[in-house]
C-alpha cells in the first residue's frame, strides 16, 4: 500500500528502524514460513504470500500471518507495535497481541463496513457483518486509534472506543505542486486528474461519470486517470477519451 510505504519513509526519516509484516504474492498462502527483503540498514520487510480477493472484497488472505508477526516480534523487539488499517487479515491478530500484553497502535481511514460501504450488496453484507464482529474486537484490542479524518462521535462511543481515538489528518506540502502560471493558459484549457487504483472502492467510476460529460461542453477539458489497473478493467475501453496512463511515479509533475 503507498500510505505504508510512505508511513515507512517518514518514521526512516525521524530516526526509526523500521520492520514491516505484510502480505503480497510470492508462493502459496499455505507454505510455512515467509520471505525476507533486506531492503537497507533502516528497513526489513517480512512478506507471508496471500489468497487476493478482488475488487470490489480486496481483501487478502493469509494463514498463518498471527504466527508470523509473532516470531518477528521475538526476533526483533520492536519498541512500537503499530497496525495499519483496520479489517484487514493484518488487524485480527491485534486482539491475541494483546492478550499476551502487547500494545498497538492502530492507524485507519475509515471504518469499513460501518462509516463506508462498498457498492455491490453481497459485498456491503459481508464487510458489515465482519466490521461488527471481528473489526469491533479490533478496534477494542487496540490500544490507541489514529484516524485521517473525524468519525461519528456517536459511533466511536457506541464501540467504546472514543476515549482512545484521535484524530490526526493526512497533510501534504503543496510546494511540489505549485508552478506559475498565465491565467491565458488556464482559460485555454483546463484539466481533471484523477490519482490511485482503479476500483470502485476509490470512486473512479463516480469521478469518469461526472467529468466525462463535460468534455461535451469544454472541448478542451482534458481528463487523466493515472494509477494501477488490471489489463481486462472495462473503463479503458468504456471511456476513448480519458488518458489512462496506468502506474506512474512523477506524481508531482502530473499535479
């Protein structure tokens, strides 16, 4: 995930060791054990290999992971136990941590299955029923939460769960992205971006219908989407006229 990897980045700069557990490809979700990626003195990552269910679930599987983060935690002996994202395979073995006396940090954007829900219905009844049950106890073996944006009070006090909540937002330094421009080229021509996967849990889809039709109005509106896709994803095709760029990494440049 880039907020992982730019969350690993950021602690690296402020003098932090860091070592990742995560999931991804590589072997069968089954094989004991995981792989190991020395990546430089400040950072080791651990990968156990996953079953992926794709969108609109993503959600990974992995057997064995509880374990896996188990053994690292006696190898490395962490100073801080942080998990990111809650109701990912990752979280559930937040409430065995702590059981055994470790305390977590948890980091979140949403709560999945409670404050959003994913489109199609199966879907939505899964994520819900799993937010309500595993997510809850979670959320409730963490022993503090960090959300990027405000939660319902309500809410995080019927999960008792207000108390150790805050919130911090995501920033970003606009610098990169502020260049000098003539307001002749911007009443020439004005453009739309789009940024990250395309999956309907990003919205792409809502962001393509509602700035597409008005290429109709303004000839001369252009509109990007730029991110990961899978080669078969429908929109491509569906929408001839949007640049789809696929995976890039000047990001600022394109802003």
């Amino acid at each position: 995930m880039v907020s992982s990897v730019k969350l690993a980045e950021l602690w690296q700069r402020m003098g932090y060791r860091v070592v990742v557990v995560c999931m991804g490809k590589g072997g069968s979700p089954w094989r004991r054990g995981s792989t190991v990626e020395e990546i430089s003195a400040t950072l080791r990552i651990y990968r156990k290999p996953d079953f992926f269910l794709r969108d609109p679930l993503n959600f990974g599987i992995a057997p064995g992971f509880g374990s896996l983060v188990r053994k690292v935690i006696a190898k490395e002996h962490p100073d801080l136990l942080i998990c990111n994202k809650v109701l990912f395979w990752g979280s559930f073995c937040l409430p065995l941590l702590r059981a055994r006396g470790h305390k977590i940090l948890l980091l979140t954007d949403t709560l999945v299955g409670m404050t959003w829900q994913p489109r199609p219905v199966m879907a939505k009844i899964i994520m819900s029923i799993g937010a309500w049950t595993m997510g809850w106890l979670v959320l409730r073996s963490a022993t503090s939460i960090v959300f990027f944006h405000p939660q319902p009070p309500r809410l995080l006090r019927l999960l008792g769960i207000e108390q150790k909540s805050r919130v911090i937002p995501t920033g970003i330094d606009p610098a990169p992205f502020l260049h000098e421009r003539h307001r002749t080229d911007i009443a020439r021509s004005l453009s739309a971006v789009y940024i990250g996967r395309l999956e309907s849990v990003k919205g792409v889809d809502d962001f393509l219908a509602a700035a597409v039709p008005l290429q109709k109005i303004f000839p001369r509106f252009g509109i990007r989407v730029v991110g990961w896709y899978a080669p078969d994803h429908p929109l491509p095709r569906h929408y001839p006229t949007v640049q789809f760029t696929g995976l890039r990494e000047d990001i600022p440049e394109i802003l």
